[in-house]
C-alpha cells in the first residue's frame, strides 16, 4: 500500500517525509518535479505517475502537494482519498493546512502520520478517534503542558474504536447541548453567450455541528426528501432507515462533521439567481478591447444576493484593463491575468455594471475567443432547492438539546460563457 | 532561465561510524573501511540529475557548502545542521528531567520528518524507551522504527527493554530479521487475543512479517485461516488485506467465509471494505457463472436455491437451461449496493468496479448516478474517476449518456480533465445528440487552451467518422477552422481532415483546392505534409492545383522540415505518374535535391522512387508496377478512442489508470464456464456447530461479542432476505421445480459425506432434538436443531435443521414431507431426498412458521413405503432471533413495555453463575437473544424480537445482594413472556 509521503511546497521543496516501510530515497521526487516542471500550473500535474520502480500519487491541497510512493498495485482512489483526509485531519486539527503550521506542529503531524496509517494501511482516519488518542493543541492546553510537562497524548486505546459507533467517542459532557445544521446548496451551471442554461444542477451538503452529552441518538426528517436524488452519508447514518422512511437516523460523531451530500434531481428546474448581461470584444484595429458587464437579480426567492464576486481569465494578450465599476472594486492582476470584480451586495434598484477597455499587446493578434466568467455569490436563508427540514428528534438522551438549522446557497462552479 | 543556487550542508565524517550518511535518507552508502577520501555519487533533486563527485581530504569533521545549479529557481536557506547541535540533545536524552527529554525527542523527530539523518542519537534515544511518559514512548517508537533497520544490534537490546509491554505494532515495524521468531510467537498469541483491537494489530503484522521474512509464508498462512474465521468487523478488512499481501491465490481459504464477508462488508470500516470488495470481486470471477449469457433470466428471488442445489450451476451448464444467478453471487451484489452511498470515493469506486465485473449488464447502470456524484469530488478523484468511465464508456453509451451535461468542460478544469471529459462526449455520441455535442465543442475549439482546442478538434473528427449524418457538418465546420488564426489549430484541422477525406474519398475536391489556397499560410510541418498527401493522393481530382503546388514546393524544398520533404517527393512521384507531361522536370528537379539531402531517410527515399518511377534498364519489373504501388488505394485510418483496450484491466486498478500493467497487478480471471462445486461455501450453516472446535474459544468475553455482531449480522440478513424473497415461493414455476427434483438425483450422494462433521453439536446453545427414532422409523432416524440463523426462505419462518440418518440395512428412497396439521402450517420443506444409502445421513433445512407460538408443527415425515407422523415442538425461545440495541434504545424501549407487557420474577441464582459471562451463557442457552452492553454492573440486558411478529422481548436481570436476583421480561406476548420466564428461571437457578 501506501510506502512513503512526501509533503512538498509551492516551490519544490521537501520540508516532511515519512515513511510506513523502508525507507525510500527522496530522489525518487525528481520524476514528480519533472512532471512538474512540464505542467506549468500545479493544477494540471498528472495525479499518478509512473517511474521505472515506485508508482507516485499526488494530490494538490492549499498549495502543498501530498506525495505518495507507492510500489504494487493499489486503487489509486484509495490512495487519493486517505491522501485527502490526511489533509482534512491536518486542517481540522490546526484550522489550516499551510507549509508553516505543519512545521509549527511538525511533532504532531508525524504522530498523527504513525497513528493513521500502518505499514501503510489506514489505522485511524476518524478525527474522532484520532483526537482521543493524539489531543489537537489549544492555547490553554499548550500552556498547562509546558508548566507541568504533561504531554498532548492520550493515554487510552481509543475507545470509539472498539465500539459499534467507531466515529464518536465515549463519555462526551457538555454544559450546553447544542445541534446545528447548515444545508448548504451550491449551484454547478454554465450559461452561454445568450444567457441560456447550458448546463445547471445543484448540490446540496449538511454539515453539522453536534455538541450533544452522551450517546444520543438523533432523527432528522426532511419536508421535501424527494427532492434528493442521488445522496451520500457520514457512516453513522443508517442506510436501511433512509431507504424505507426518507430520515436520516444516526448516533452523531463529536463535532463539526459532513452529515450528508445530495445531488438535487435533474427533473426540477435550477433557479438562478442572477442574469449576467455581457460584452466583452477585441478590435481587430490597435491594441484594444472593450469590456462592459451587468448584473441583476433573477431568481432570488424574495433574498438578497451577497459576496457577489466575478472572476476572470483574461487571454494571454491583455496587458491591462482600465475600467470603471459602478459598485465594488475591481483588480487586474498582470501576471497571472486574472480580472477580479468584487461587488458585494446585489442591489435590484441599482445595478452593478462594470465597464472599459483592455489594452493588448501590439502586434499579436487579437485573442481569438472571450475568456468566460466565473461568479461567486451567497444568498443567505435559503436553498435554492427548496429542501426544509422539518425536525430533528433525539433520542437515548434526557436533556433538551438546543436545535438548529441554517440555509445557505452559494455558486460552485457557475460559469457564464461569452 | 533563472539560475540559482542551492546550498547543501554535507556534513561528513571521517571517524569510522559505520553508517555514515548523507543528510539523504538511502540506508548507508560506505563502509567504515573506505578511506576518508570519499566518493559520493549522490543524485539531486534538480530537473537534471547533476552527479557530484567529492574529494576531501579531511582532518576534522568538517561542514562543507556545496553549490548546485538547479531549476527550480528558489533559494533555500542554508539549514544548520551540526555536531554541537546532536551533542545537546544528547545530553537533553540523559538528563534525569522528562521534559528535557520530551523536548530533545521531539527535535529529533523534526529532524527525522525533514529527512535529516539523526542515526548517530540511536543509543541514547533507546534508553528511553521504558519510559514511563506514553508521549515520550511514542517519540521513542517513531524514532526505533524509522532506523532499526541500520542500527540492528543496538534495536534488538531495545527490544528487550519493550518487551515487556510488548507493543506488537512498533514491533512488527521493526525491520530486523533476527526477531522473526519473537514477531511470530506474538502474532499467534495477539491472533487468539480477546480485544479485537489486538487481533486487528495481529493482521497487521502477518504483512509486515511475510515482508521481512516470506520464508515464514506457511505458517502465517494458518493465521490468516484463523483469522478470517474471525466474525469482528474491525479484523475483517485488516485480515483480508493480509491475505492479499500474503497469500492471495489461496482461494480456498475464502469459500468459509465469504458469505461472513458479504454480510459484515457494510459494517467495516471504509478502507477494509474496498480491499474486501477487491477481493471478492476477484473470488466471484472464479466461483460463478458468467451472468452474461444470452437470454439469461435474472431472478431476484431465487434466493430459494440456497442450500438444496449444490450441483443445480453445473447442471444448468451442460443443459442449457436459462440462467440462474448462484445465491451467493447475488448475496454479494445486494451487500454491496448500499455502499455507493459511501462518502469515500474509493469505496464508491470499488463497488461500481464490482458491479461492472460481476452484474448482468442491465443491473450495471445503477452505479451511473453515483460516479457521477464523485465528479463533484477533488480534481484527483475526478481525473481517477473520468478514466474509468471513459473505459465504461465505449462498452456502454447508455449508461452515461442521460448524464452528458455533468461532462460538459470548464474552462477553469485542468487540462488532463478537459481532455478526458472530451474523450468521454465523444465516446457517448450518437446520432440523437450529436448535434448538441457538436454545438459543444464549438465553444472549446476558441478555448485558449491550445491543447485542448486540438484535441476537440480530434474528437470531432472521431464523431465524424463514427456518425455518417455529420460526417459533411464536421467536414465544414473543420474547413472553416482552416482559418482560424491559431496554428495548432489550423495544423490539427488539417490533418483530421485529411483523415476524413481519406475515409470519405467522394467528391471533396472543394476542400483540397480550399486546402490548397490555404497551404502558404501554413507553417506546422505536420500540416503541411498533410496536405501534400491529400494533393498526390486526389492528384486526378485537382489537376490544375497539384502541379502549381509542386512548382511552390520545389522553390522551398531546401527550407522545409523532413517530414514536408517526404511528403514533396511523394507528390513528386505521384503526379509524375499520372500527369509526367508538366511535372517531369520539376520532378527531375526535386529528386536531385532530395539525392544530396543530409537526412538520410530523403535520400533513401528519393533513390527509391527515382528507381520506381523514372524508366531505365536498371529497373526491372517494378516499373510496371509503379502506378499500381503508388496510387492504390489506401484503407481509411480507424479514429478510435485511447481507452479502447484499457478494459483488459480491472476497472478502478492503478494498472487501469497507468495504462500499463503495474507491480503485483492480479488479472482478473474468466468466468468459469462450469462454476466449481458451490456446496464449498455452505459451511456458514452449521458454522455455530463447529465454531467451538476451533482454537479460540477458551475466553468468554468474546463469546457475547461475537454473539452480539453475529446477531447484528442475522438481522441485517433476515431483513434483506425478508425483501427479496417474499414471493419466491409462488414465483418458482412449475418447470424450475421439476427441474430441481432432476439435479437431485444427481446431489444426494455428494451430500453422503458431510453430515459427520454436523452430527456432533456441543455447542452450548444449540441443543438437539429427537423427531423420529430408528426404531419406530423403521430405520430411519431423524433429529433436529433450531441453528438460530435467520431463516432464508421466509423472514416469519423459525429455521430447523433435520439430521436424516439411515440406519437400516437398504438404502432409503424419495424422503419427503406429508401432511401437515394444523393444516394452515406455513413449512417450508426440503427437497425431497431420492435416495439414502444405509448408515449416511444428510441434514436438510427447514422453516417453519410458528406464529409466535410453542404449538407443535406437526407433519409426516414419508419414505416411499412408510409415513411417520412427527412433530416439532419449539421452546419458547427459539422463537425469538436477537436484536442489536443500544442501552439506551433498550430503556426506551423498556419504558413503552410496562403494566400488562411486564413480568417479573425474584429468583436466586445458582451460585455459579453470578458471573457474567455465566449469566449470559445461560440465558443465551434458553434464548435466542442478543446481549445489551450495560454500563451497569449488576445489570444484564438481552433483547430480541419474535420471528414472525417481530414484537420486541426484553429480558432485563438485577442482582440483588446474597445471589437473588430480580429477572423481569417485557414483551406484549405475554403467554410468551410467562414461558419465556420459567425456562430461564430454571436455567438459571440449577447449577
């Protein structure tokens, strides 16, 4: 299975290695920088390479590359996402996953490393369990250890472990015994030239945070559960209660947790939000273009749409963009040539409208096609879906737990093509 | 190119440590008997592997900066690293304060993750592995494992030290061959240990063990055998991981537990399900039949062949009957349907991957929803996943095609991506949605990603060839990218184009002048030659241009790429055929430059077609033949898929992903076309018989455990076979029943040999009854067991297992089931039995509805001369099948049973079995229930449910002071209920 990891930074240095069998010479990297070098963004390296002895398995995360040798053969998904949820766990545990707090907490990481893997097979993924065997560093904690010496590690096997319900662990007390729930909806779609869906879907996650004494048992039933077309589940729900009754039944982890993900059925039209009227042309004569975008609300549900923001790739040509914005603020970025358009709140009474020119370089033909804009938006207090939940039950438990739930749409990957 | 430096700190020594390394972490390099003027060939990470050869001549330990060119284009901090420095945390390891320690150790594992070697700390570092700080241990074990392997001698006096607590795991990492036998004896004992923790570890090991040393194969192998045996689902994925490692061709090994595996699969923990679905998938290819046979039937409810038709595969083979899933082929594709809703996309991955090797086809399409789903996923789960199916599909437009939109290409997706999401449109083309994929790729030719831009023009030239009614649509579209200011792209056009025209060889004279007009704008030499190619090929259909063409080209030969220069000699020789009157000279002309070009493949090829065309009295026969070599007619280029022959790897493999076969990549067999004897996996029936005979059950803990998960495991069973096979028995046709009645003949005597291990049941629970004795039988003994599994045939049905024996002096012919009373009895009875020969015996299942209640089923048990009549009278608790559930649902559950619904007895308990281990076994013998964890001491809980009503029964025990206890059962049934009571009271109360 998995041989040995590599953690490499942005620009090609290998700050953590470790290895779960015998020890692999880090020069086996250089057929991945050579990969590297090929690719010129990060983004479009190959996931998996083969050099004449190892196999190398990457993922892209926060700027950081994960490597992974491996030497036989392995479902190169499996290695993928343990990757990936060495990357979570390393971000659940310290709020980020950058280069300088994994060297800030360099112990940590690699005791987290010995307990998640063995001999290269996964031990302990649940944050849950790790957590009870290696503690996440506080503030408070840090300083206590360093005045008694006591240590961050658990002393225990850990318990959850042993039990039917691995991801939680036992004897969780809280004063406060609070359960939220965010349904958060993002909207994929891709709109043409003319403003036509091309393409558009939704996909929906609860996340849940569960702070519950015990070993509750909760219910959680939805208005609407037909709307759910295609769903995936934490491993505490039951599957069986969700096939005959449409609830989602389980005995939660500790925590911030992703209790589902739900793709909404084609079958319903996706609402979008906003209309995006564009026009973005490059004269065949001197070394200009014209820019001029407006948006406007469409299908709202009566809500305002904030952290409007409109991102574009600018073709290699542009040299700068001298625009005016009618609300929020623009960046050009020269380098990378990316047009960053922050608008912020929708206003339906007064459009946002941005316009320019663009100057290009002389001499080089005018950029063939117009580059497509990427929108971001939040609207908050709903889903765009039209998903309610409807209540949520606990069971096992005496006390009251404070409940809630949150709406929230964003767009995901909204793109309008022009 | 930006050129920088990087400094590298090599820290050597001359002193005869005998492991001196680089600050690389390769195992040592030099032995102590090399001179100080070391050599070191020592690779760098830079794009060129710049090879450094020191001399040193050395008197001191010495830090010396080197300088390397490299390309990366960063400066890097020269990072101290020295002597003084490991002296200090030396003497941080001896000091006599913890956290000193703590901290020096947690340096040195700095140290070890930036791949900085620390060897030299080793003994210092050992010393405190008996200590008593878990953290400070744990440092300890990290640091031992990651350099045991160099300093042996110094690990193994470590491992004196630990042993002591023997922590299995750090050392089975220990790579040491010396403690090969150590490592052994403390895999056999965790193997057997009580804690499936423990156990779990264990597996672990055997792979790390089998690695160091694979001498030790044989007898790791009866561990694993132990192992898989084992019914925890935290052992499961682990022992089935070591068996791949170890052993992965001992198939045998599987057939016991494979229907185990099926069951437990959706309660293992995500990463042991996808090595156990692997695994199956590979065991199911070499135990079933193909489910792809022609006008093969797919019967959800045959689950009724279950134990009765060992031969029936074998016998459907030779007849050709329709085909009939195996039961336990079915088993594993219905276990593992619920785990597409994984969060893990691996886990996702490997079912469809299953699904797609073991499915009949039309069942194949319900993982379609949930590859997609994982498209939403990380950019490396969606590269993976778009791989497979592009594979998927070429086999299987339909599958994909209603989810085309979910491929359409971002442009903010990478490029190996977009590439794949193209290959995937293309693959899924037809002629109804050809004209929406078409409109589709217009967008992505103006992509300004060259790349793709080309290979959208590629495809379109795929969907060309593939879909004839587009063919012309494409044609033009391409003509008209013929202008596009791109080159790539006007460069790749060309060439798609003169792949279609090469299939498509009508009337495209338009588009070759067109080409023509066009050629002087273009530059890319694979452009070019392309279209020289067309212009001799369909010479005769653009007489005018083709000459003027060859006049441009023999102006520019000289400046021309090679594969142009080709390509100008062909057109040359080809219009000297067929128009020698206004080429001949020019002809002449380009041979002569073509003869003194530096590429020798020009002017081979020149000789060449001068000796073919130009006629003289060299030449020989060949001449005649020019025309017919040179302008015969060429087949048209296949435009196929680059997935096209990656199905002859497993789906969702590296081998898959890399397009080549990888390290240890097991190829996933054909079905067989006689599936082997099924009969193999049937041992699950009476495994509760024989589990005692095996070695681990001296320890009682594990008892309840294993009793508890199995009960988990039979309800889950009980409910999945409660879906499909209600109605099997009024579905199974007259034919399928006559049928089965045939193969019977042919599987009595197969049977003869395996009651001899079922006979003898000692285990506790399982008690065994008479029904008929030899001597009023006739010769024919019967006796039952209630097996406690949940009954297959109907989920209301109580099962009951019936040993036949003969033992009369003549065979026994066409044993079967009479008449019953009461006479609505729902009994599921065995097959009729042909033949009995003296002194064998077979055991048969039965189910039997028993309605909740201990009325005797009574029936006639017939042989072909005699009836006897005989009844089953079951105690009460073999009504019952356990149920799993928390304390808490327990309390709950209890709280809505009171008053009418509660009875409740003080008894005084035998004082052997105050305990509770005893406790539980004694009532475990009385009924068949599943214990509750209690959190309470002098609390013991069990619960279950009646078979055919599934109305709960909560058994609840307190002990009280001085050996009374209070035994209260809560259930609505409350006849029940009273029974229930007495029998337990008397289990519990005699000693």
């Amino acid at each position: 299975m998995i041989h040995s990891l590599f953690l490499i930074n942005h620009s090609g240095d290998i700050f953590l290695e470790k290895h779960w069998k015998s020890v692999i010479s880090r020069s086996v990297c250089d057929y991945f920088f050579e990969a590297r070098e090929k690719a010129v963004d990060p983004e479009n390296v190959p996931p998996v390479l083969q050099t004449p002895h190892h196999y190398l398995i990457s993922i892209y995360r926060g700027k950081l590359f994960f490597l992974s040798v491996i030497q036989t053969e392995v479902a190169p998904l499996f290695v993928i996402e343990f990757l990936h949820r060495v990357a979570d766990t390393i971000q659940d545990y310290f709020g980020e996953c950058s280069e300088g707090i994994i060297k800030d907490n360099i112990v940590t990481v690699y005791e987290l490393l010995e307990e998640m893997l063995d001999n290269g097979f996964p031990l302990a993924t649940e944050s849950n369990v790790l957590k009870e065997m290696i503690r996440p560093p506080t503030i408070l904690r840090s300083v206590v250890n360093t005045l008694t010496g006591s240590s961050n590690v658990g002393d225990t096997l850990p318990t959850g472990q042993l039990s039917n319900v691995p991801w939680r662990r036992a004897g969780v007390k809280y004063t406060n015994n609070e359960a939220y729930f965010d349904v958060i909806e993002e909207i994929d779609a891709i709109l043409d030239k003319s403003g036509t869906t091309v393409f558009a879907e939704i996909q929906g996650v609860i996340e849940a945070c569960v702070r519950l004494t015990g070993m509750p048992d909760l219910t959680l039933s939805f208005m609407n559960p037909r709307l759910l077309d295609d769903v995936s589940f934490h491993p505490c729900v039951r599957f069986k209660r969700w096939e005959s009754e449409r609830v989602l039944s389980f005995i939660p982890p500790d925590g911030n947790f992703t209790l589902m993900n739900y793709h909404v059925s084609s079958q319903n039209l996706v609402a979008i939000p906003v209309y995006v009227k564009q026009s973005i042309s490059f004269f065949e004569t001197g070394p200009c273009g014209r820019l001029d975008i407006t948006i406007g609300p469409k299908q709202t549900m009566g809500k305002t749409v904030e952290n409007m923001m409109v991102t574009i790739h600018m073709p290699k040509a542009v040299l700068n963009a001298n625009l005016t914005a009618t609300q929020g603020t623009y960046t050009y970025d020269l380098t990378t040539k990316v047009l960053v358009w922050d608008i912020g709140k929708l206003n339906p009474q007064k459009l946002p409208n941005l316009r320019g020119s663009l100057s290009t370089q002389v001499g080089v033909p005018k950029p063939e096609d117009n580059p497509s804009l990427n929108i971001d938006l939040k609207i908050q207090q709903l889903a765009i879906s039209g998903l309610k939940v409807s209540r949520l039950d606990m069971y096992g438990e005496k006390y009251k737990p404070f409940k809630g739930v949150k709406y929230l749409t964003k767009a995901g990957k909204f793109q309008v093509r022009t | 190119m930006a050129i920088s430096f990087q400094l590298f700190f090599l820290e050597l020594f001359y002193t005869t440590n005998a492991h001196t390394n680089f600050n690389s972490n390769s195992s040592s390099s030099c032995g102590s008997s090399q001179p100080a003027w070391l050599k070191y060939i020592y690779p760098l990470n830079s794009q060129k592997c710049t090879t450094l050869v020191l001399h040193l001549n050395m008197t001191s330990p010495t830090v010396y900066p080197l300088c390397v060119e490299q390309t990366t284009g960063v400066v890097v901090q020269p990072q101290l690293f020295s002597v003084p420095r490991n002296e200090d945390l030396k003497e941080m390891l001896e000091s006599n304060k913890e956290s000193l320690k703590l901290e020096a150790m947690k340096r040195i594992v700095g140290l070890i993750a930036k791949g900085k070697n620390s060897s030299e700390l080793f003994p210092a570092v050992v010393k405190n592995v008996a200590s008593k700080n878990i953290e400070l241990k744990k440092l300890v074990y990290v640091y031992l494992v990651r350099y045991a392997e160099e300093q042996q001698d110094l690990a193994l006096l470590s491992i004196r030290l630990f042993s002591v607590s023997l922590a299995l795991r750090v050392l089975s990492s220990i790579r040491v061959p010396i403690i090969v036998p150590i490592m052994m004896l403390a895999i056999k004992e965790a193997a057997a240990d009580l804690s499936p923790y423990v156990r779990k570890t264990s597996a672990h090991a055997i792979q790390k063990l089998y690695s160091l040393d694979p001498d030790q194969k044989e007898q790791l192998i009866e561990v694993i055998e132990k192992l898989l045996k084992d019914k925890s689902t935290l052992v499961a994925g682990s022992v089935v991981m070591a068996f791949e490692e170890v052993c992965p061709d001992r198939i045998d090994l599987i057939h016991k537990n494979y229907r185990k595996l099926c069951n437990l699969l959706v309660d293992v923990e995500e990463w042991g399900q996808v090595v156990i679905i692997s695994m199956l998938t590979r065991y199911a290819r070499t135990q079933f039949t193909s489910p792809w046979t022609e006008g093969a039937t797919f019967d959800e409810n045959n689950e009724k062949t279950f134990y009765d038709s060992d031969s029936e595969e074998k016998k459907e083979q030779t007849e050709a009957k329709p085909y009939i899933m195996d039961p336990d082929h079915r088993l594993l594709l219905r276990n593992t349907k619920p785990l597409l809703q994984s969060r893990n996309t691996a886990v996702v991955m490997s079912v469809a991957q299953l699904y797609w090797h073991l499915a009949p086809k039309h069942e194949v399409n319900i993982v379609t929803k949930s590859l997609v789903r994982l498209l939403r996923s990380h950019r490396e789960v969606q590269f993976i996943v778009l791989q497979n199916i592009a594979t998927m599909s070429i086999q299987r437009k339909g599958m994909f095609e209603p989810f085309m939109k979910s491929f359409y290409v971002r442009s903010t997706d990478a490029t190996h991506i977009k590439t794949l999401k193209l290959e995937i449109l293309t693959n899924l083309a037809n002629e109804a949605n050809i004209s929406t994929i078409l409109r589709e790729f217009q967008t992505y030719v103006k992509s300004q990603d060259k790349a793709f831009a080309a290979a959208t023009i590629q495809a379109i030239g795929r969907c060309a060839t593939n879909i004839s009614e587009v063919t012309d649509t494409c044609l033009n579209g391409l003509v008209l990218l013929l202008s596009n200011r791109d080159e790539t792209v006007v460069a790749e056009s060309v060439v798609v184009i003169k792949k279609l025209l090469q299939t498509q060889p009508t009337q495209h004279s338009e588009i070759i002048k067109h080409m023509a007009k066009l050629f002087d704008n273009i530059t890319v030499p694979m452009a070019r030659a392309s279209i020289l190619w067309l212009m001799g090929e369909y010479c005769e259909r653009v007489p005018k241009i083709a000459p003027d063409v060859l006049r441009k080209m023999a102006k520019t030969f000289t400046a021309e790429e090679d594969i142009v220069k080709l390509q100008i000699v062909n057109l040359a020789a080809k219009l000297y055929l067929t128009n020698s009157k206004q080429t001949k000279l020019l002809t002449q002309y380009i041979l002569n430059l073509g003869k003194y070009d530096q590429n020798y493949d020009i002017r081979d090829r020149t000789r060449f077609i001068r000796q073919l065309i130009v006629p003289n009295e060299k030449s020989g026969a060949l001449n005649k033949y020019a025309r017919r070599i040179l302008l015969a007619p060429k087949p048209a280029p296949v435009l196929e898929s680059a997935f096209k022959d990656r199905d002859r790897f497993q789906l969702g493999t590296l081998s898959h992903s890399i397009n080549s076969k990888a390290t240890g990549y097991q190829e996933l067999s054909d079905w067989p076309a006689v599936a082997p004897d099924q009969s193999v996996r049937n041992v699950e029936v009476i495994e509760p018989v024989r589990n005692p005979s095996s070695s681990h059950t001296p320890y009682h803990k594990s008892d309840s455990e294993s009793e508890e998960e199995s009960s988990e495991e039979s309800e889950k069973t009980s409910t999945d076979s409660g879906k499909s096979s209600s109605g099997s028995e009024n579905s199974s046709s007259e034919s399928e029943s006559e049928q089965k009645k045939k193969k019977k003949t042919k599987k009595a005597p197969q049977k003869k040999s395996k009651p001899t291990a079922v006979t003898t049941p000692s285990f506790g629970p399982v008690k065994t009854y008479e029904l008929l004795h030899h001597m009023t039988g006739k010769g024919l003994s019967a006796k039952y067991h209630f097996p406690r599994q949940p009954c297959l045939y109907e989920p209301s049905m109580v099962a009951v297992q019936v040993i036949l024996t003969n033992s009369s002096d003549h065979s026994l012919e066409e044993i079967h089931i009479g008449e019953r009373s009461p006479a609505g009895l729902n009994i599921h009875c065995f097959n009729t039995i042909e033949r009995l020969e003296p002194e064998a015996s077979v055991t048969v299942s039965m189910g039997i509805d028993f309605s909740d209640s201990t009325q005797a089923a009574n029936f006639q048990l017939c042989t072909k001369e005699n009836q006897f009549s005989v009844s089953i009278q079951p105690a009460v608790g073999e009504l019952l099948m356990p149920s799993t559930m928390t304390e808490q649902d327990f309390t709950k559950e209890q709280g809505k049973l009171l008053g009418m619904n509660e009875t409740s007895a003080t008894i005084t308990m035998a004082t052997a079995n105050t305990s509770s281990q005893a406790i539980s076994k004694q009532v475990l013998s009385v009924a068949n229930v599943g214990v509750v964890s209690s959190s309470q001491n002098n609390f013991h809980r069990f619960a279950g449910r009646t078979v055919s009503s599934g109305a709960l029964v909560l058994v609840s025990l307190e002990l009280k002071e001085s050996s009374s206890a209070l035994l209260t059962i809560n259930t609505e049934k409350s006849v029940m209920a009273s029974m229930l009571l007495r029998d337990l009271k008397q289990a519990l109360t005699q000693a």
